[in-house]
C-alpha cells in the first residue's frame, strides 16, 4: 500500500502535465480548403507565354544561348572560340520573343566584339566585324 500511495501523486502529475502540449502549427502557405469551389471562376492559362530572361544558373553566355535555343526549339551555332560570363546588365533582360531577347544581348555583348542574331532556325554568335579605320 506505501507503494502506491508514492507513486499515486507521480501518476497524477505526469497525466495533468501530459494536458499543456502546445497546439499545432498554423498552416502556412499556398494551400486551399477541400471540398469547396470558389464563387467565381478564374481564366488559368494553358500555355502562359514563355519569358526569355537570365538566371544566375546560367553563368555563362554559351550556356544561356543554349538554353533560349533548346525552349525555343532553335539550334545554337557559336562561331566564337570564347565564351563570356553573365554581367549585372543581362539581369535586367526580360523579353517575350526570341528575337527580341537576342537582339538586346548582342546590344550588351557589343564592347566584347561579338554579335549574337538569329536566323531561320538558329541563334548565332559570331566575331563582330571590325570597324574600317581610315
């Protein structure tokens, strides 16, 4: 009878300490209520226009041509023997169609002699012509 009565009080204080747990975490988040539907409709894009942009992934000029080519179903002809690291002005390049992309790349890659185009198919990258001096 000593036994429990020594162990009755420790029984009890672990069952009324085993009642304060903390509540669980406030779900945070993009996440939607099941079961329910909005009260109106929304338009959800099936093909959402593609944006040709730089990404610090890219690194390189090569590498972010090829990736513009390999979305845009164009081949990549790089005639130059280098290859460029991306630069603080190519972050700010946003544009809609390839051509345009292009044509404001080769607008920031001019001082380093290169001039990047696209033809029929293809992006290319080629040595500038230099400039007739007299």
């Amino acid at each position: 009878m000593g036994f429990y009565r020594s162990v009755l009080p420790l029984v009890f204080a672990l069952a009324a300490s085993a009642c304060q747990t903390q509540p669980p975490p406030e779900f945070h988040g993009r996440w939607r209520p099941v079961n329910r539907l909005p009260e109106k409709t929304q338009a959800i894009p099936l093909n959402p226009t593609y944006l040709f942009y730089a990404t610090p992934v890219d690194g390189t000029l090569k590498a972010l041509l090829t990736r513009w080519a390999r979305d845009s179903g164009l081949q990549l002809r790089y005639g130059i023997s280098t290859d460029f690291s991306l630069h603080a002005p190519v972050a700010q390049l946003h544009a809609v169609t390839v051509d345009d992309a292009v044509s404001q790349l080769s607008a920031l890659y001019a001082e380093q002699g290169i001039a990047i185009t696209t033809s029929t198919g293809a992006i290319a990258v080629d040595a500038r012509p230099a400039a007739a001096s007299n």
